[in-house]
C-alpha cells in the first residue's frame, strides 16, 4: 500500500464521517461488499469534494477496473435468418 493511497483513504473517512458516519478503512480495503455499500451512501449524500474523493479512492483501490457485461453474441443461424427480412422493394 503506497502514501498516497493512505492519505486518500485517511481524507475520504474524516470527510464522510459527517454524512454517513464513521467509515472503517481496513474492511473498505478488505470488503468489497462495505466498500460498495460505503460507496452508494457518498454518491447519493455527498458533496463536491467528497464525491471526488470518493471517485479517486474507487479508481485506485481497482473498482472501475470490471467490465459490464455485454450482451451475448447471436447464433450464426441467428445472424443468416435476420438478415433478410424484406423483399427486394422494402
């Protein structure tokens, strides 16, 4: 764990501590379910500052890093019966 990371995390606690209440460092790094829940309560009651602080502390503990999942792909069969759907005048 690098300094900045630790003074991120130490500044995200002291200024959610007002809105949210008392944030527990080690389970946010540990828990990935406390940090979610954290993480929900700062975007909807947060100011400004906090919302940025919380962005950056997301971005770096890796939260952004998941892929959405993406629609699946369609059967060749699929693909071959959609395309042609009208006749040659529409």
């Amino acid at each position: 764990m690098d300094n900045e990371l630790l003074v991120m995390l130490s500044k995200f606690s002291v200024a959610a501590r007002p809105m949210i209440g008392a944030v527990n460092p080690a389970k946010l790094l540990k828990d990935k379910d406390y940090a979610k829940r954290i993480f929900e309560q700062v975007d909807a009651e947060g100011g400004e500052e906090l919302l940025l602080i919380s962005l950056a502390l997301q971005h770096k503990l890796g939260m952004f890093d998941e892929k959405p999942k993406s629609a699946p792909t369609p059967k060749p069969e699929e693909v071959v019966a959609a395309k042609y759907l009208f006749g040659a005048r529409g």
